[in-house]
C-alpha cells in the first residue's frame, strides 16, 4: 500500500481513478473543493505559487490529472499564457515540491497533442517522436514534460509521462457524449462514408488501468507512454459500435467525403473537418513491452460502459 497524493480528482479521469484505487492504498486529493466523502483533501490551486507542503507531507507517489483543458473555440486574449500558468508552471511548482517533500514517484498525465495533431499522412505516433504541439494546450503540456524530465535527472525523482488520446467512458462530456447521444437517439448522421481514417481512443478503464500499473511498476520510471484501446476505428466503425452497443439501428448516410471538406472551407472550419475524417493513431507497442500490459477492456466494452449510468 503506496500514500499517495492525486490531483484533479474531481475531473472525468481523476473521479474514475480514485473510484478504482482507494481501497488499494491511502489516498490524500488536493483540488479547488472539498471532498464529500471524507477523504483526507487539501484545498488549492495549481499555479506557481501555492504551498503544497502539507498536502505532501508522506507521499511516496503524486498522480497529476489536473490541468487546463483544452476547449473548442478558446476565446482567451491569451489562451497560450493561460495554459502555460496551469499546465506547465503549475505542475513545475508542484513536483518540485514533491521532490522536496521525498516524493519517489511523479505520473503526469500529459496529451497525445505534445505528439501532433493528425496522422493522415504519416505512420502511427510513438513515444519515442520528436515533440510537435500545435495548439496553446499541447504547447504547454510538452513544456511541462522538457521541464519535468528535467528535474526528475536534477532531483532524483522518478517521472512517469502517459500521453492519452481522446478518453472516454461512463460520464464523459463534449463531443463524444453528445455523438453517443445523437446515434441513441436514431437522428441520422452524415459519417457512413468515413471509412479510410484510422482513430485511436482510449477507454478510462484502460488509462486508470496503466496508471495503476505505473503507481508500482519499477520499469515505468522515468518513460513516456502512449496509450490506446490497442485497435483504431474509423469514424464510421465508431457510429456504427456506438448503435450497436445501445441495441438501435444505423441510421447513419454516407455522405462523401469531399462534401465534408468543402464545407470546411466555407464555413473556415477544416481543423473540426480534420478531426472527423483524418487519422489520429497511436501506436503502443512500448507501453505494452516495457509494462508487460495489455489494455484489459476491449474498445466494445468500453463503448458498453458509457451507458451503465442509465441503466442503474
């Protein structure tokens, strides 16, 4: 049994994490609210300049899911600046404290973005690439991690970096609940002919599950691992699992592609039309190698699980 320090744990990765391991070890939360259930929590923000010495005190592993996250449509007069507070001077502030405090082990959760934004015409991302963020929400995560890398050699403490991609599960907002909504729902959408991309995702299940075997894993010290359900699907594979799962027809309309890319010249809109027709894979082999882990929920399973809330 590790104690163990977890931020964000009001957010959708950081409920699903303390839901799964706090009967494994002795769990301490730090986070802008208290607590309803009696954990022993800490109040605070992540910037660089609150004082976490309390919340630290007999940590042997800190998990960091809290950030700044990335939105759609960022009316920020300064979005970079912003993120760069939370998600790279923040998280700073904090591990080098936790390296004051003797903490042995630092896991970040960082983003597939400090990778790139799309795959389409190259092979599948690896741990191993050359960071190139695109956005102010990558640009600050792969800040965060040069840094962290950085005082982890310096300081002696263990960092663990997990890039996910899109995460989803019981519970998850935005884009993804509101397309699971729309296909239960029998509203027929345009994405049939959307059969050449390649997507990566990643159950909440499967990243809790890496994070639990990073927590003790002596081979995870000190690594950048990519995460995925291990099998991409395309857009249409992915309406199609989405039908399937909640036992209602298809309806979705095969719409050409092209059409799709014109309409995102017109309304200037491409990047949202990248997302939907492009690729984003990543490939774990080092993960799976390094960790002896496989994800153990297939990405039907896990599509099953975003709608166990309505059936309780």
């Amino acid at each position: 049994m590790k104690n163990i320090l977890i931020t964000g744990y009001t957010g959708f990765v950081g409920q699903h994490l303390l839901n799964d391991i706090n009967h494994l070890h002795k769990i301490k939360l730090l986070g802008r609210s208290k607590d309803k259930n009696n954990h022993d929590c800490y109040t605070a923000n992540i910037d660089s300049n609150s004082d976490y010495s309390n919340a630290l005190k007999n940590i042997d592993i800190v998990i960091h899911t809290a950030a700044r996250v990335h939105v759609m449509n960022d009316n920020s007069i300064d979005p970079l600046g912003e993120f760069r507070a939370v998600n790279t001077a923040g998280t700073i502030n904090l591990a080098k404290q936790a390296a004051d405090a003797g903490v042995k082990r630092f896991i970040f959760i960082s983003s597939i973005k400090v990778n790139g934004e799309s795959t389409s015409n190259t092979s599948p991302f690896q741990s191993s690439d050359v960071p190139k963020p695109e956005d102010p929400y990558g640009i600050s995560k792969s800040e965060a991690e040069e840094r962290l890398i950085e005082l982890g050699r310096e300081r002696g403490l263990e960092i663990v970096i997990i890039r996910p991609p899109l995460v989803y599960g019981e519970g998850v907002k935005a884009n993804f609940a509101s397309l699971f909504k729309f296909v239960g729902k029998r509203i027929p959408l345009p994405f049939r002919a959307i059969t050449n991309n390649k997507r990566s995702l990643v159950s909440v299940y499967n990243l809790v599950d890496l994070i639990k075997v990073c927590i003790d894993h002596p081979n995870a010290a000190n690594q950048i691992f990519l995460v995925s359900d291990d099998k991409d699907i395309s857009t249409s594979e992915m309406v199609a699992l989405m039908a399937k799962v909640q036992c209602c027809p298809n309806y979705s309309l095969p719409l050409p592609v092209w059409c799709f890319h014109l309409l995102g010249k017109l309304l200037s809109k491409q990047d949202v039309i990248d997302r939907l027709v492009g690729s984003l894979q990543v490939d774990i082999t080092h993960t799976k190698n390094t960790l002896n882990w496989t994800p153990p929920f297939s990405i039907e399973e896990g599509f099953a699980k975003c709608i166990e809330r309505r059936n309780v």
